[in-house]
C-alpha cells in the first residue's frame, strides 16, 4: 500500500524538478543560438544547469518507479514527460 502523503510529497517534488528542467532546457537554447559551437567556452553554468536538472528528474523517475512499481502509468508517464524534456 501507498503512502498517500509520501506520493503527494514526491510528485510534488517532481512536478517542480520537471519544470526546472524545462527552464534549464530553454535556457540552453538561447546560450546555443548565442554563442554556437562555443557555448561550453561562453555558458559553462548553463550546461552544468541541464545536467544537473537531468540528473533531478532522472532520480525522481527512479523514486516514483520504487514507490509505485516501474509499470505504474504515473511512473511511466513521467519517464516520458522528463525523456521529451531532455530531448526537445
């Protein structure tokens, strides 16, 4: 059985890490159509800041899987929401 407060919690902390990403994500973006192929010369911060939010909703993936079970369509649904994320 589930701790309702525990999940409300963790997909709270989730749903935050998430949209971090996506700030990180965009911000990348524009540090890229900056300064192009020297991005890591001119942004280091911005890069460290996407592999840091990737790491958070990679792990937060990983804690929703053990409290749900990996097949849970919550656990799924946020596998692919962080996937696409990192990917756009």
């Amino acid at each position: 059985m589930v701790d309702v407060a525990e999940l409300r919690s963790l997909l709270s902390e989730a749903s935050a890490d998430l949209r971090e990403a996506e700030g990180a994500r965009a911000a990348a973006g524009s540090a890229l159509l900056t300064y192009g192929a020297s991005v890591r010369e001119h942004a280091p911060d911005v890069l460290q800041l996407v592999q840091e939010s990737g790491r958070k909703v990679t792990l937060q993936s990983e804690r929703i899987g053990l409290l749900l079970t990996y097949d849970h369509p919550v656990a799924a649904t946020h596998r692919e929401v962080g996937s696409s994320s990192r990917a756009r």
